[in-house]
C-alpha cells in the first residue's frame, strides 16, 4: 500500500496494517477508500477498541465499501465506509427532506457522506429498538459505520437474491411482519427493500438502510408501496400466492390510523 503522503497518515496506516489479518488482498479499494479523514476515523476506532483487526473486503460497491472486522469488545464485525473520494456521488437529499433529525446539514460532498453514516447507524438503531432483524449498530465515525457482522468466520450471509429458499411462503410472511415493524413501531420506510438488501441467515436480515425515511416523510407512503411491490413481485415469482401488494399496504395503513386513535 504506497499511499505516498504525509507521515501521520503512513503512521496510521501502518497502525492499521499491523491489525489487518489475511484478506483477498484487494488493495485497489483500499487504495481508493482510505484518504486521511477515512484513516483518522478507523485509527479513531481502533484506539477505542471498537475494532482490533480488519480483515477482507467484503463487498466494494459505487457508494460504500464493506470490510469484514473483529474486535474482543464487540465480537466479528462489518465496517461500511461510505466513499468520499468517488464523484457523481448519487444525490440523496430526497431521503432527508422534512426530517427533523437531519435540519441543518451542510450541503457540500463530504458533510452528506457522513450524514449517511449516520444516518444508517441512526435507523438501524430505531430497528433494532423495534426488533426488526437488522444488524445491530455499534458506533459510525465521520463516513464510517461499524455494525454486527452478518454471517460467520468472514464469511458474509447470502443476499435473498442468491439464496435458494424451501419455504418462499414462510420467508414472504417474514419479511412483510418486518416491513410492518419497521412501519409501526421504528416508524420508518426503507425505501430502497428488495432481493439486494436482504441476508439470509437462519431469518432474512434487513440491510443498507442510510436512504430509510421517517413515516412523516413526504414520500413515505410512495417508497412503502415500492418497497412492498417489489417484495410480492419476488414472491410471486418464487410461487407464493400473495394477497397483491395494496391489501398489505391497506393493512399497515389501517393499523397505523387505529393506532393514532
Ligand atoms: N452487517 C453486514 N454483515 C455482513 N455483510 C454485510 C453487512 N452489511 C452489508 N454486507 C454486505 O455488503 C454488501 C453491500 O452492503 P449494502 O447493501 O449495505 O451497501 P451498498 O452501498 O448498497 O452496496 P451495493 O451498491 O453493492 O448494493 C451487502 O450486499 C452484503 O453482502
Ligand atoms: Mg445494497
């Protein structure tokens, strides 16, 4: 790794190095993940013992790159770091329009790149809090976001998409209770919920939720009726008689209202 820079990152990259363990020695998306914020940020994690060793790289996608991670205070680990150096970053602000928590972000690539972060620890944390099946957040620093790892020995579970399921039926009622805990009690949609962003391990795993809005979005409703039609689409396609996506929508919706009451 010749990162050629100045000698506080090459300590840090050293420091980190040194906590690397065997991984597909995929240095490109290091390379292209780890400016010195980003290795500020890990050293940051590593002398909070948030993490003691990283290992592969687990998936390099256009946005975030995960890595596979162990430390002893928090077990096996997976460490999204959200990419701050790739152009034609996909503008998100959509997902932050009218909500509170995010008012007064600054505009520029950076400050929105950690506002991601964030706001994915943020949502996994109202899952979690609403025993929706997500992996449980840790901590974030600045683009990074370390959450409990899904799958074992750095092996990651396999998406929905890839897994070869004997009861469609049982897994569609899973994922559709999760859709509406996720509605009524964390009081969020994740507008983005399809075969890609779900794990199977022994249940499906709800993942990649930094785009997730508040139910008072103004948007909400249309990325709920999304979210459920692509789901009853898979389904359908895998033989499950669904009851079509606007009776589930119905059903949240009317709870939702009884709810208020
Ligand atoms: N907690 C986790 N444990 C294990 N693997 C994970 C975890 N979170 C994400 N992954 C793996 O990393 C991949 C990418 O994660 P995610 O969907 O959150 O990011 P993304 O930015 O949408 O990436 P992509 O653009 O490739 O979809 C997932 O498909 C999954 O294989
Ligand atoms: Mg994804």
């Amino acid at each position: 790794m010749n990162f050629d820079k100045t000698v506080e990152e090459k300590y840090f990259l050293s420091r980190i190095q040194k906590r690397r363990v065997k991984t597909r020695e995929d240095l490109k998306v290091y390379k292209e993940i780890f400016d010195k914020q980003t290795l500020f940020a890990l050293y940051k994690l590593i002398r909070k013992k948030q993490i003691d060793r990283i290992g592969g790289v687990i998936n390099s996608g256009k946005e975030a790159v995960v890595l596979n991670a162990y430390s002893k205070k928090n077990g096996e680990l997976a460490v999204k770091i959200y990419r701050t150096l790739t152009a034609g970053f996909r503008d998100r602000r959509i997902y932050i329009t009218g909500d509170e928590r995010f008012k007064r972000f600054k505009k520029n690539v950076k400050s929105m790149v950690y506002l991601w972060a964030s706001k994915e620890y943020k949502n996994l944390k109202r899952m979690h809090q609403a025993n929706v099946d997500a992996p449980k957040p840790v901590t974030w620093v600045k683009n990074i976001l370390v959450m409990e790892f899904i799958g074992e020995n750095g092996i990651p579970a396999p998406l929905l998409k890839d897994t070869l399921i004997r009861n469609p039926a049982k897994i569609f009622k899973i994922i559709m209770e999760n859709i509406k805990k996720m509605f009524l009690k964390a009081k969020l949609v994740h507008a983005d919920l399809s075969e890609y962003n779900i794990m199977m391990w022994r249940k499906p795993v709800i993942i990649d939720v930094s785009q997730a809005v508040l139910i008072t979005h103004p948007y909400a409703i249309d990325f709920l009726t999304q979210d459920i039609k692509r789901i009853t689409t898979y389904f359908n396609k895998k033989g499950v008689e669904t009851k079509g996506p606007q009776h589930y929508l119905q059903e949240i919706l009317e709870r939702s209202e009884e709810e208020q009451k």
